[in-house]
C-alpha cells in the first residue's frame, strides 16, 4: 500500500537561525519558470522571515540548469555572500539529457562546497513529472525553496559557529 506524501517543507521555526547582517545569493533557472520561480517566492519570503534583509538577497537569473553551479562560483568569487541557494527543475525526457544535467548540477554544487568556505545550497528538483515539480513548489508537498532556504540559515549558523 502506498503511502501519501505530506508537506515535506515542515520545520521548527524556533529551530531555524536568525539572518540578520547575512546576505544570501540565489541563482535560479528560468527554465521551467513556472516552478523555479515559485521556489525563488519560497526562498525569498523564508530568509525574509527568519532575518535577512532584502538588500541583502542577491537574485540571479540564468537560462537553464545547467548554468547554475558557474553562477554560484561567480557570485561567490565576486558577490561577498555568505550562502548561495541554487534553484532549478529538471524533468524526465524521453533522452539522456536529464541524467546529464542532474549529474553535472550535483557534482557542481558539491564541488562548489568543497573549495570555498561558502555553503552552496542544492534546490535542484530532478522529477519524472510537471506534477511532481509543482507539488514541490509550493504544491501538496510544500516548497523546496522554503526548505533550502532554511538549510542556508542553518548552514551559516554552523559557519559562524566554528570562526
């Protein structure tokens, strides 16, 4: 028997960090923009929420998934960010395609992580469906970008915990 999925996006908010004076940069695709940008809405409102000023949510765009990791590294290199949230949605095709991308944006990102001091946030979603994506943001299943907007906040507080 199949078990039904419920908001995956739950959390303690009396468990998530404040933000305030950091600054935070999102790239996010704008392939498949009808959910990326509903996870761009998620993870904007949750850092404003929990402290992080406007001005200091720095916003990129980039054409598809593909493009994420290169963004981060060039916000990280020129922005002064304290934490990057990647946001994109890659959907099963009929080709190899999405295997490729899923691949490559998770190696980046790990990649990322690993050589700078800079927690890299992966908000990829990676579905078989258009419905299993919008579930996902902002759908029956929360928003993903509510969830790596909180792995940021954590992530940071972490960060300061040992300088």
């Amino acid at each position: 028997m199949a078990t039904a999925l419920s908001n995956l996006s739950s959390y303690d908010p009396t468990a998530v960090p404040d933000g305030k004076g950091k600054r935070v940069g999102i790239v996010v695709s704008d392939w498949n923009s009808s959910v990326t940008h509903s996870l761009l809405n998620g993870a904007t409102n949750t850092l404003l929420k929990f402290g992080v000023s406007a001005d200091d949510i720095i916003i990129e765009h980039v054409p598809g998934s593909f493009e994420l990791t290169y963004a981060a590294k060039v916000m990280i290199e020129k922005a002064k960010v304290d934490s990057i949230i990647i946001l994109g949605c890659v959907i099963q095709g009929e080709t190899p395609h999405f295997t490729f991308v899923c691949h490559s944006v998770t190696e980046g990102t790990t990649q990322l992580n690993l050589k700078y001091d800079v927690p890299v946030i992966f908000g990829l979603l990676t579905t078989l469906t258009l419905d299993q994506a919008q579930a996902r943001a902002g759908g029956r299943h929360g928003n993903k970008g509510d969830e790596a907007a909180i792995t940021a906040l954590k992530m940071m507080e972490l960060q300061t915990r040992y300088k």
